[in-house]
C-alpha cells in the first residue's frame, strides 16, 4: 500500500487478464473509503484517476495535487521497467 499525506493508494493487481499495467484503488487515509481508482488511459498512456459510478467526491487543492503526484509516480514506475 502506498501512503500520502491524505489518501492511500492500494495495488489490486492487473487491471485485466493479460495486461501490462496495474488498478488502483484510492483511500481516505483517516476512514479508509474508497472513492476512486487509478488505472491506465492508453489513449494518453499514462495513468489517470476515475471516480466511481454514483459517488460525490469532493476534493481541496492538496488531496488534488496528492491525485496528481501519483498518477504522474505510476506513469514513470511503469514507463522506466
């Protein structure tokens, strides 16, 4: 599990049978709720955030700058293997 200030980032393996890259799911540090996930947008190739279907997530500067540190993290993790 990957920790930041505000959220964890939880590895739940493959995003598929036979893919490349990996899901994560997003935490709240503090409840443990999960309120999103990261996985790969080939159209961009690189990691991206998604929100779950039916689910408010409100978000300040910093939980959204933290989203972005991770997403950028993973992309380079899995480019430079």
């Amino acid at each position: 599990m990957l920790v930041g200030k505000h959220l964890q980032i939880r590895e739940e393996g493959l995003l598929k049978e036979g893919a490349k890259t990996n899901l994560y799911t997003v935490l709240v540090k503090d409840s443990y709720t999960i309120f999103g996930e990261i996985w790969w947008y080939a159209q961009w190739r690189k990691y991206c955030y998604y929100t779950l279907p039916n689910f408010l997530v409100v978000l300040d500067r910093e939980c959204l700058r933290e989203l972005a540190w991770w997403c950028e993290h993973l992309t380079l993790e899995h480019k430079n293997k």
